[in-house]
C-alpha cells in the first residue's frame, strides 16, 4: 500500500505478517486494525501511506486456517521455523523474496510479525532477536520502537513494557525465526520483532485486538513517517 508522495527510493519500508500459527487468530485481528487505522483519515496515517511502501500479510499459513488446523510445531515444517535459504513453505520463500526487494529497492525499517502466545500471558509483549548479535543501530533502532510502543499502545491490552529474546537458549531453530532471519538478512538499522497479543483475558476480542493494532500503526507511524508536501 502506498498513496502518491515521496518516490519509491525516498520512502520508509513497512511489513506487517499475521497467523503464521494457523490457530492464532487474534493476530489476524491485530492485523486489520492496523490497516483500518492506516487507512484512516488520521493524519499521522495519512502520512504514514504518503511516506511508505506498506506491505500486509494477513494471513501466511493459508492451509491451515483453511481446514481449521493449528499449524505451530506442525509436520513437516512449522512456518515461524522455516525461515531458512531453502523453505519448505512458499509462502515463506514468497515472503523472503519480497522482504529482500524492499530492503534493496526502499528504505526497509520495519518488520512485525503478529501471534498470540500462551494462555498465562495477560498482556501484550514482543520478542526481539538476540541483541548481542545486532549492531549499535540496530539496538538504537529497536529501543526507539519499544519506547515508542509503550507510548502509543495504551487502553485495552496495553503493552506494559516487556521484551524478551528468542536466541540460542529459546529454540534449537532460533535462527530459522522470521524475525531473526529478517535481522540477519537485512540493514543494520532494521527493526524485526513479533508482537504477542494475549488472547485469554476478558479485553481479547475484536474490539480489543484492533486497538492493539491501531496502537502499533501510531507506532510506526510516529517513528517513520515524514512530512510530504501536498504538491508531492
């Protein structure tokens, strides 16, 4: 998605990716509120469309929401397990391919991959790649995002704050994990997270997933989002 503005080298690059867990159904509700929120009549999101290459994935693992399926640790291949230089998935293989376009062709800066975690998780949170293998940028980049989370995604299912890391110790394929490969893959400065939003509290349910996901667009849209003149 994008509206007329800066031309394609000048922009601000956004991918936004749900349901890589078939049965983690919130996320796609994250997803659309974000993109009724992008395509509001806010200003910042106005903004945002006139500034940025905008990519949504709404649902990845197609299949599996089809047949009603859960997808997460399935066989032969989990989707947020796959992320290698050969997938089985081609929708991840498609996803690689387009992530890697934006990041050569646009100002590439972030990637946010949505899930709903476990049923003890009573609030939003994001896991981040292993910091010690970013760069000062890319650290610089990421607080920026998380500090700017906390601002913005307030009300219901609030994100309070906490972050963790998926490294070595998290997964024997932790570097198999979209976000991981999107920080390896990519420029230094490019922020790559999953945002969990908690689905078993009385405030998960469309109403709620969606202010979440209007909390991350007022996010990326007060971090990446440049003024362009209207004869732009």
């Amino acid at each position: 998605m994008k509206e007329p503005g800066l031309p394609d080298s000048e922009r601000n690059g956004i991918w936004i990716q749900a349901r890589q867990h078939a049965w983690e159904a919130g996320s796609s509700w994250v997803c659309r509120g974000f993109v009724e929120w992008l395509i509001s009549d806010a200003p910042e999101a106005v903004r945002l469309r006139r500034s940025s290459v905008i990519v949504i994935v709404p649902i990845m693992d197609i299949d599996n929401v089809t047949i009603g399926a859960g997808g997460k640790n399935e066989v032969p291949q989990d989707h947020n397990r796959d992320w290698s230089d050969q997938p089985y998935w081609k929708a991840v293989e498609a996803a690689q391919h387009g992530i890697l376009k934006m990041d050569a062709e646009v100002g590439f800066d972030v990637f946010v991959d949505l899930h709903n975690p476990g049923a003890g998780d009573r609030s939003p949170y994001f896991y981040v790649p292993p910091r010690e293998d970013m760069t000062d940028a890319g650290r610089a980049s990421l607080q920026q995002f998380i500090d700017t989370a906390k601002q913005e995604m307030t009300g219901m299912l609030a994100y309070q704050g906490r972050v963790l890391e998926s490294g070595r110790t998290y997964d024997k394929n932790w570097d198999k994990i979209s976000k991981n490969w999107v920080m390896k893959k990519c420029k230094p400065h490019v922020v790559a997270v999953t945002l969990e939003t908690s689905w078993n509290t009385p405030e998960s349910h469309q109403i709620g997933y969606q202010h979440v996901g209007a909390g991350l667009g007022r996010t990326t849209s007060k971090i990446y989002a440049q003024n362009v003149p209207p004869s732009q």
